[in-house]
C-alpha cells in the first residue's frame, strides 16, 4: 500500500512539475483568448500536405522537385566505420522516392556550385573535419584554420567576417567583432565603399550572427531574415528586408498579431519570435511563441490582410524553392520544442511540404 501511495505521489510531483514549465496545463489560460481567436483562421486543409517521416538535418532544394539533407544511416550492409553516420541523400518530392548518394556526414550547405559537409558529425569528440566541392565530383577536405562562418549564399566558407553577395557581384555583407554582451553590426555595401545599409542583430547568436542571405531566382533580388529575432534597421526593428540589385532596401515588419504574441510576459524565460518565407502566394511566418505559450506556435500563412494557421505544430522552415512555389519545414507533434536531428524524441519528426501555388 505504501509503495502504490509513493508511485501516486510521484505522478502527481511530475504533473505539477509539468504544469510549472508549460508542458501541460490543468485550465486554457495559456491558450488564445476569444479576442485572439479573432485575428487569426484555423485552416489547416487550407493547403495539401505531404508528410515524409524523416529525421533530417538542414534541408536545402536541389531543383525545384527535389530536396537534398542529411539522414541517419542505419543501412546494415554499410560499412562499420560508417554504421550510425549521417548520409546525404535526396528526396523527389512528387514520388517520394528517395536515393543514396555518395557523400557520408552532415550537409550543412548546398548550391548549384557547390556543397559543404561536415564529417564526423556534431557530437564525435575529436572534432569535425570541412569538405567542400561540388555535387557529383570528390570532395576535398579543407583546412578550417581562419574559417569564421560558412556563406550560404555560395555555399563557401568566409574568413574576417566579408561576404561578397554572389549574384550581386558589386555588393559584399560584413560583420563586426562578435561580443556576446551586445548587438553585433552588419554593413551592407558596395565594392567602392558607399554603405547600403547598416543593421543590428543580436550577438548571442554566435559569429555568423544568425542572418541568412536568399537569392529569390524569379524576383532577382535577395531576402535577408533573421532567426527568428528581430534585425534593427535604422532604428526600426523588422523580421526581414529585400535587396535590391541597385541597393534599395525594402522592410518586412513582423506580423502585427504575431508580433504582440511574442512579447515576453511574466514568467517567460525565452524570446519568442516570427521567422518569415516568401513565396509567390505571400508570407509563411514560423511562430515560436514565448513561454508558456506554445499552444500558440505554428505556421502562418498571411494573405489579402488575413493570417490563417495552416500548422499547428512545432515547426522549423527552410528556404522556398527556386521557382517560389514549395515550402519545406520541420514539424514536431505537440511540441515547442526542436527535436535535435538523430536526437531523444526525433522519431517524432515529420518532413513536411508544401506546393503553395496549387492551394486549396
């Protein structure tokens, strides 16, 4: 009797444990209001799902049918130095069909010139060693010396911090001396010195500073965001900006809902944050809400003045494709927290795409 009374005590220890840390709740005040409910659709059959059980790292598209990303390779002919290790594979998105190719380790960049892998992956304790060449040919083990940051736009490792934009050809981005106790500078500018633009992010995000540049092909122009804190241009706090080819900039101000759900309340310990995709239908904005708020994540779709939430779970986008018209994301069940790839709880991680042009 004492030892059933001990396993309740326990139980009901764990479950106010829970409710103390927003994992589950005993009432909806951590839910949308009716007011809330207003400035938002649930609509998620807005738009056809295909859903692949995948536990992938980045995702990056080759073309606009297939992806390519890392994944466990748990394939028992392999050899045994290699059983366990991430293998690069791709996805066709219309078949579902998805083959082996011939690079073993974590794809961590990909290009149409081209690729960056890290091999071992993250975890082996003797470090990771950088190969880099292109899809197709051998690649070449590089010396990480001076290396400070990977430039995704050309898929090319940067030492001192000077990203030259690859179809700007007269445009480079730089970055200031990383300091974790305050905001790290990026400048925008041209070859012959004019500044384009002067913007602030937040320095914990490590020496990258956590901007990511995209060629969008069939507006030629790039989108800057951010991940998934706000960039401070001029003062003004945005989610994104475009680049111009002539350096004109043009802001993307957070969500306004999505905005004033990120606000930090008492008893949060984390930011929350709206991360925004274009595509040739509008914006899908990944929401990770603050503390304890995460029945309020999801991914947003905002159209014609109206967001609709097409997801509802934990999600994590990656670039549209080429032609504007598929997203790509990582989702996590009734979670608000990312599964790390290969992680406790990652068989709980679905590969999700979109076509957005052909929506309901």
């Amino acid at each position: 009797m004492k030892a059933i009374n001990f396993s309740i005590f326990l139980l009901l220890s764990l479950f106010v444990c829970l409710l103390g840390h927003g994992y589950a709740y005993a009432d909806d005040e951590n839910n949308f209001t009716p007011q809330q409910r207003g400035q938002f659709v649930e609509a998620p059959d807005m738009f056809e799902k295909k859903i692949f059980k995948i536990d992938n790292t980045a995702v990056f598209w080759k073309d606009n049918e297939t992806l390519i990303f890392s994944i466990p390779n748990k394939d028992p002919a392999v050899d045994s130095s290699l059983a366990g290790l991430p293998k690069v594979v791709t996805l066709n998105v219309n078949t579902g069909e998805i083959q082996s190719t011939p690079y073993t380790g974590n794809l961590v960049c990909y290009s149409d010139t081209q690729m960056v892998v890290y091999y071992p992956p993250y975890g082996e304790r003797h470090g990771v060693s950088t190969y880099v060449g292109k899809f197709g040919q051998a690649l070449e083990k590089i010396d990480q010396k001076g290396m400070s940051s990977l430039n995704y736009d050309a898929c090319t490792t940067v030492s001192g911090g000077v990203v030259q934009l690859k179809y700007f050809d007269e445009t480079s981005v730089s970055s200031g001396d990383f300091d974790p106790t305050s905001m790290r500078n990026i400048q925008l500018k041209k070859l012959n010195g004019e500044n384009i633009a002067s913007l602030q992010v937040p320095a914990m995000l490590g020496p990258s500073g956590g901007i990511f540049m995209l060629y969008i092909p069939y507006l030629g122009k790039y989108f800057f965001r951010h991940a998934p804190m706000n960039i401070s241009w001029n003062g003004q706090k945005v989610s994104a900006f475009w680049l111009l080819k002539d350096g004109t900039i043009e802001l993307v101000p957070t969500q306004p809902f999505l905005a004033s759900l990120a606000q930090v309340r008492p008893g949060s310990t984390l930011p929350g944050g709206a991360m925004p995709t274009p595509t040739r239908v509008g914006y899908f904005w990944d929401f990770t809400p603050t503390l304890p708020n995460w029945r309020k994540q999801g991914l947003y779709y905002e159209h014609d003045g109206t967001l609709y939430r097409v997801d509802d779970a934990s999600v994590h986008s990656y670039p549209p494709s080429p032609n504007g018209c598929r997203i790509v994301y990582s989702r996590v069940l009734g979670s608000m927290w990312p599964v790390r790839p290969y992680g406790p709880g990652s068989d709980r991680r679905q590969l999700i795409v979109i076509d957005v042009c052909n929506g309901k």
